[in-house]
C-alpha cells in the first residue's frame, strides 16, 4: 500500500506538472523539455519530446492494478505522442525505454484484452507506434561492422545532412549489445524479420570481437573497425545489459546459442571481475590486473541477473556488500570505492538494487529481503520526497537534492518494489509468463515459439569449444537450491555484517599476490620516489619521463612508443592515471566537505535541501551536530560590506546578503555585529549553479578570522533564488544550516505536523524508537563525512597538469573573483575553487572511515558546459502535493 502511495504521488505529480514533456522536474515543478533546458550532454539524449516518462510507465501501472489509469494512458500516447521530431536521441536509450515501453504497454494491453474488462477497444495502437519507432531506429545500424552508431535523428536518421548525427566512431558495449529482447519482440509481434535480425548482427559481431585469452569485452568499442577503445571490462556501466540481454535472450528466444556465449563471459566474470564481495574492473588482455579502484552503482543489478543463472551464492554476497554501503550513505553513491567510501556522490533514483532484491527474494523466500525493502521504502520518503514527487540526490554525503526525476524511477523502481512485497492475489496477472527487460519493461515469453523467422543457426561454436558443463545450473529450480536450509542465505551474508564499517580489502591485486617471490609487480603510483635510482629505471622501461620543474616540483609524462614493451607501456599508463589520482587526493586533503541548507518551515517540513559551500572561518557545522537553525531575513545594504542598517530584522536570524564588493569575512563580522545567529551568502552571478559551477570555499580575509562564531554558507543563484521566492510567497523562512540534511523525525521532535511530512510509514507513538533508530544512523553517517572531502564539483574544463593542480597554503591565497579581473583586490570576495579530479586513489586501511571522499567529473567526457545557455525567467508556477499549497517559482538554469 505504501509503495502504491508513493507512486500515486511520483505518478500524478508528473502528469499534472509535466506531461507531455518528458520528464517531471520535481524541484520546479515543471516538465523538462529538451531544448527549453540548458543541456546536460548525454543525459539529455533519452529526451525525445515524446512523453517518454508516461510511455517508459505503461506496464507498471497495470503490474500495480491500475488498469484504469493505463487505459486512460494508452489513449493519451495513441493521441498526443509524436516520433517524428527532428531531435537527436540515443539508441540505446530510446530502445529500451521508449520501444520497450510501447512493447510492455501492448503486451499488457493485450493480455487485459483477453481478460475481457478492459481494453476491448484496443487493435495494437501500441505496436504500430513501436514498429514506426522501430524502422526510424534501423538507419543507425548502417555500418560495415553492424554495430549501431550510438545516436539517431528520428526525423532524418543518420549521415543526412541535416541530421546533425553520424560522425561518432565508438559506442558502448551495452549500448550495442542491449537490442535483442526488444528488436527480436518487435519482430515476432509484427513478423517483420529484419529488427531481429540487426541486433542479431551486433551481437555476433561483439562476440567475435571479444578478447579470445580472457573472454572479456571492453567498455568502448569502434563501430566501424571493432577495435576496442576502451579495454577496461566489468559489470557496471557500459558493459552491464550486454550480459544481460545474452542470458534473457536465450529465455524468451531460445536460443542455444545465446546461452553458450553468456556461460562462456560468466566464468570469465567469475574468474577475473569477481572478488567476493566485489566485482572490480579488470584490462581484458592482463586480466588480473585491476582496472580501477572504485565500482560504479549500475552493477548492483548483477546479482539478479546471477539468481536467474541460478549462481546464488555470490548474489547473495555482493547484494549484502551493497546493502552495507546503502546503509551508510542513505543511497547508493554512483560510485564508490573498494573501502566503501564516496567515490561519485549522486544517486539519481536508480533501481538496480531493487531489482537484485525482488530477484533474492524470490529464489531464497528470505524475509530477510522484505526487510531490505522496506529501508529502500524508507529512505525514499525521508530523503527524496519533495512536494512534486521524488528528486534524485546530488550528494548522499549531504542529502541534498538535484531537480531530476528520471523516467526509470516510475518504469522500475515501484514495479519492482511492489512486487517485492505482494502476494499472488495482489496482481491480475502471472509475472512469471513475462521477462523483465533492462528496463523492466514485460515481454510476454509465448514470443518464443511465435513467427520465429530467424533459423538457429549455432555461431557460437565456430569460436570456442563447449561441453556440456556449459550448461549446469542453468535457470534452476530454487526448491532444488533450498530444500531443507532456509539458513542457506543468512549464512552466507553473516561474515559480511560488518564489512562495509570494519573491514577494508587489501590493496594489493591478485596478481601481485600470484607473483610471489617470482618477478617484482609493477611500480605503484603511491610508493613511487623521485631520488630512487631503481625506481627511475623502471619509470623509464615504461615509457615515462620525469622532468624537473624550476619550481621545485617534478613533471610526468608518458610517450608509450618508448616504452620496451607493449606490457610496459600499459603498465606506464596505469602508473599515470595512479599518479593523478593520488595528485588531486593530496589536494583534497586541505578541503572542506559541502554543506546542507535545509528549508524546514511551513510548506516545505526539511523536504528541500540546497547544496552550500562552506566557510573557513566561523562555527565549524562539522563539529555542530544540531546545525544552526532560525528564520532568514535579507539584510541592508545587500551586499554586507558596511554597517547593517536594519539591525532589528537580522537580529537572532540567519542574514541573507549578496555575493561581491567585500571580502567574505567582513560581511561575517558586519552581520555578526548586527546579531545575526549565521549568514548565506548568495552568488550574483545570474543562473549560476552547484549543478553547472565548481563549489567552492569562503577563504578570510588574511587576517585572524577567531573573532568570527557565527556559520556562514555560500549559495550559487539558482539555490538562493529558492529561497528568496519562498520568502516572497511564505515570508516567514526557517532554515537548517548543517554538515548534512537531517533526518525530519529529528527537526520536528515534539512537534505536531502531518504523519506523512516526516515519513510516510511513520507513526507518531513510535516516534522515540525510531529517533533512536535514526540518532545511530546519523551518527555512523557523520562519522563517515567527518574526513577531509573535496568541494569540487566538474569543471568545465580539464586542469592542465601539476602546475594549476597544486593548492596551496589556504592562509597563502591571495583574493581573488572568477567575474571580474578588473575589479581592484581589496574589493573581491575570496574563494578557493575545487579542484578537477580524476578519480581515487589505491585505498589504504585505516580504522574508521575518516578519509577523503570525492565526487564525480567528467575525465571520459568531452563535454564542455555551456556557460551561456540562459533561460529566460518565467512565471511563477505551483505545486500541490496537500491539496492546495502552492510553491516556489521556477529556478533559471538547470544542468548536471
């Protein structure tokens, strides 16, 4: 009932607020149309103006029993969607969203159909909407190779002139390899052969090009040539649906074939990428040698795909590492580290997690994943619930929000959670006849024996030798798993309990393990010292000169065609990219983590939380568990550089001021004077943003900063205006300045509000235990945010080596303003911009967690920010999420 409450209000707020855009912005109240928003690069390539949230949902609302409302939606998508929009979109995206979408909508459709209630009016609307998607999806398979070019225009396809697509030369793994389940159902749907047969030919292509030691594919992969770009293989993102869509083909189509080649992967998974509880990147020629220090959030749909294999031990192993990590942080951090810290700090909704949970459940009968559950339910509600839906996190480290509520959230996260926890006479209809595609979307298995059109031909054997333990523990029956040992899960995850808070792998691969005393392993980036001879010689081996600087610093660089081998030279890059990582994390190491504005009065109860940027110098709200909370008030002059004129209306608040003209530190004291309890500073930089701008640091003045003791925190516009709009509607704002966003059951202790503000399950005669629960939990997490982090957010452009990377003393900088080299030093605010980084270095153990954490850039990116995209302001638009309250005006610029 909950889960069905949560989509209700998720569902209803994008159909009200956003439809027909393409996705709810839930934030701002507002549909997100591409071109309207200022781009996000890649992220932005799902986005086709063509409803995709509301078609990617069809099946869910009738796996939840809303046939009433899928009719009623199939019937918009029949009247209002449009395909032939002149608008670039990715293949893979729109495959598996937007066709599978259409697909799931016309398999439910029919099936209701049948039932004789509903749908009687249907004749396939649906599949003739996806087979017209279908053919203008077919241009970007126009290749030598087979291989799909990674975008197409659906109006002018690929290569016309004027579909501004066709150039890109490499693609994704996943993203050629996850067209079979759709194309293949489209094809048996419509007995039109050829959507088949192409994502038939991508995948016989990727197969043949596979590394023929190891077995492994790469992330990257040229369209035209084949040859990998990227060498690095895991299950996470860019490999992760190629697996899937191999074992799920060979269920829905029944092809041997498939099943071959997905046994032939998995025991190189198992044998490479696997270490118990981790699964870590491996190179696909050296295969024991680690590719990465971090894993990445989209492989936490791996055990799932091992329980349908039928390999439950390490699914249950990795599922309970993750969990722990979820534990931690609230969410599941895009990415993190081998020790389990922050390594990307987003978590835009992903359900993949949800996905391995209903999966274990299923093939254990554990109510132990009833539980797990019921905490994914939970810290939905307590963290990401807003007014107009749910919002995706920007940072789990302080639980502040981005304005994004993509369409998977709807699509897969409530389908899988509401499967979870019914039972057989909770749905209309058997599951089982269905297969979940990487979308979840449902294709009916019936297809298999339906205008099977492709013969199946065996091409797997011309590649490889198979026998018949090819096929052991295929799909097993799970009552042969389990037959008298429900402790079989239980056992497994217990010396797991506490691997996530007292454990930390060793560093050391397990090549170097296997080395022995046999040849030295290569030289590490962290061990590495400029005045060793030995060292030196083996820099040289790979191809790696040191130069030293007039400064005193050394530079690297590295010229693979003098190294003495290939080997070396792979070796040499590893050795470089270690270095660059441990370079940015010695300079993180002087940094101070974001903080949180939490908005915690009438309508807004703690459910909006800004990203802030932290002072050097004031109350240190690290060493603050409470924060500093009080209501806000503009002061004059706004910029805070001279005496406060209306002292009477800061005193005892939090002063609201403006970015410019003074040094930070001296609007501090003039507010402090004045008796405000804190201060925020708001950039003036117009449609500045945490999601588009590096955060940053309020440095002093130069001078002794003790005198300061209020906090102070510093908002880019678009957060600020929040608040300032909130001001103009509500006039009376209460904020929490803290390290990170507090729990609500903690804000309103003692205090009557509805129920479901502080959390929907929560009822107020547990309110004790459940604060106990949370004032544990919150404690854990402050201890994890307690270490040096890095405030950088992406730059828009790369650092240009150790010379613009180094930091130096904080005392040391001189002033400066990234608007204005003219203005005159001693009218500038200073500040400290975060730093580009490339990623995290070779964990080291220590006890606790108090290290360093980071948060993502863009190093395998070539997009630049567009610093000039302004949208012009609009007017003020609502929310309703209780009837009737109304909320902040629209912000200005919205990015990644």
């Amino acid at each position: 009932n909950q889960v069905l409450e949560m989509f209700d209000h998720a569902y209803s707020n994008y159909m009200e607020h956003a439809y027909p855009a393409d996705e709810l912005m839930p934030l701002t109240c507002r549909g997100r149309v591409r071109g309207q928003e200022p781009s996000r690069g890649d992220v932005d390539d799902a986005l086709g103006k063509f409803s995709l949230t509301l078609i990617d949902t069809l099946d869910t609302l009738v796996v939840l029993n809303k046939t009433k409302e899928f009719e009623e939606a199939v019937k918009k998508v029949i009247k209002d969607v449009n395909l032939d929009n002149d608008i670039v979109v990715s293949v893979f995206e729109t495959n598996i969203r937007v066709l599978g979408g259409l697909l799931g909508g016309h398999s439910v459709a029919i099936m209701l159909k049948e039932k004789g209630e509903y749908m009687q009016w249907y004749n396939g609307e649906l599949l003739h909407m996806a087979k017209e998607l279908g053919y203008k999806l077919l241009p970007a398979f126009n290749t030598t190779s087979g291989l799909p070019y990674p975008r197409v225009n659906l109006k002018f396809g690929v290569r016309h002139p004027e579909a501004r697509t066709g150039t890109e030369t490499d693609t994704c793994t996943a993203c050629a390899g996850t067209l079979i389940l759709e194309f293949a159902a489209l094809s048996r749907f419509t007995g039109t052969s050829i959507f088949e047969e192409y994502a038939r030919k991508a995948l016989d292509f990727i197969w043949e090009k596979r590394q023929r030691s190891s077995n492994l594919v790469g992330v990257t992969i040229n369209i035209h040539t084949g040859d990998w770009v990227r060498k690095d293989s895991g299950v996470g993102a860019g490999i992760d649906s190629y697996y899937e869509y191999l074992l799920k083909a060979y269920v829905l189509l029944g092809d041997d074939s498939f099943l071959e080649r997905f046994n032939t992967h998995y025991d190189a998974i198992m044998r490479y990428i696997s270490q118990p509880p981790l699964l870590l990147d491996v190179h696909i020629h050296k295969p024991m040698l680690n590719a990465r220090t971090w894993m990445d959030s989209l492989l936490a749909f791996f055990p799932g795909l091992q329980v349908l294999k039928g390999d439950i031990r390490p699914a249950i192993e990795t599922h309970e590492m993750l969990y722990q990590v979820i534990k931690k942080h609230n969410f599941l951090p895009e990415a993190f580290t081998t020790d389990f810290r922050v390594h990307w700090a987003q978590h835009p909704l992903r359900p993949e997690f949800a996905e391995s949970t209903y999966f274990l459940y299923k093939a254990t009968g554990d109510p132990y994943y009833l539980e797990v559950g019921k905490t994914l339910i939970e810290n939905l509600n307590k963290y990401a619930r807003v007014p107009c839906g749910f919002a995706a996190m920007k940072d789990v480290r302080t639980g502040s929000h981005e304005d994004r509520m993509d369409s998977f959230f709807l699509a897969e996260m409530f389908k899988y959670l509401y499967l979870l926890f019914a039972d057989k006479e909770d749905m209309i209809f058997d599951i089982e006849d269905y297969i979940f595609t990487t979308e979840a979307h449902l294709l009916p298995l019936w297809l298999s024996t339906t205008n099977q059109t492709i013969s199946k031909k065996n091409t797997t054997t011309e590649y490889t030798e198979l026998d018949d333990s090819n096929f052991d523990w295929t799909c097993p029956n799970t009552q042969i798993l389990f037959p008298n040992d429900p402790m079989f899960a239980q056992s497994i995850r217990e010396p797991l309990k506490n691997v996530v808070d007292k454990s930390c792998p060793r560093g050391i691969s397990r090549a170097e393990e296997s080395l022995g005393s046999g040849p030295k392993p290569p030289l590490r980036a962290r061990d590495f010292m400029a005045s060793n001879p030995e060292h030196l010689e083996i820099l040289k081996k790979m191809g790696v000169s040191l130069i030293h600087l007039k400064d005193g610093r050394v530079q690297l660089v590295q010229h693979a065609v003098q190294a003495a081998s290939s080997l070396d030279a792979e070796d040499g890059l590893r050795f470089m990219q270690e270095m660059i990582e441990l370079s940015s994390q010695q300079q993180k190491e002087q940094q101070l983590p974001p903080r949180a504005v939490q908005i915690v009065s009438h309508p807004f109860f703690g459910r909006v939380v800004l990203t802030a940027g932290p002072a050097q110098f004031g109350m240190d709200l690290s060493k603050n568990k409470a924060g500093t909370r009080g209501f806000v008030a503009t002061i004059k002059p706004y910029n805070g550089c001279s005496e406060i004129t209306n002292p009477e209306a800061v005193k005892e608040k939090i002063a609201l001021m403006q970015r410019g003209q003074c040094m930070f530190a001296e609007k501090a004291r003039n507010i402090q004077k004045a008796g405000a309890i804190g201060g925020i500073v708001i950039d003036d930089n117009e449609g500045s943003s945490s999601d588009t701008a590096p955060l940053f640091q309020m440095a002093g003045d130069g001078k002794n900063t003790d005198d300061i003791t209020i906090p102070m925190l510093f908002l880019f516009n678009k957060e600020g205006n929040i608040i300032l709009d909130a001001i103009r509607e509500y006039e009376a704002v209460e904020v929490l300045l803290s390290d990170k966003a507090k729990d609500r059951a903690t804000i309103f202790k003692g205090k009557m509000i509805p129920n479901y503000i502080i959390d929907s399950n929560l009822e107020m005669e547990n309110m004790d235990q459940k604060l106990t629960e949370n004032d544990s939990h919150k404690q854990n997490s402050e201890e994890a945010a307690s270490g040096s982090q890095d405030v950088g957010a992406t730059s828009e452009e790369p650092e240009e080596g150790a010379e613009s990377s180094d930091v130096a003393d904080p005392g040391s900088l001189s002033p400066a303003n990234p608007d204005s080299a003219s203005v005159p030093i001693s009218q500038q605010d200073s500040y400290i911009p975060g730093t580009k980084e490339a990623g995290a270095p070779e964990p080291a153990c220590t006890s606790g967690d108090n290290q360093p954490q980071e948060q993502q850039t863009e190093t395998e990116s070539n997009s630049k920010v567009n610093w000039d995209n302004k949208v012009t302001p609009m007017e003020s638009i609502l929310a309703d999420w209780n009837e009737d309250i109304e909320a902040f005006e629209m912000m200005e610029k919205d990015e990644l």
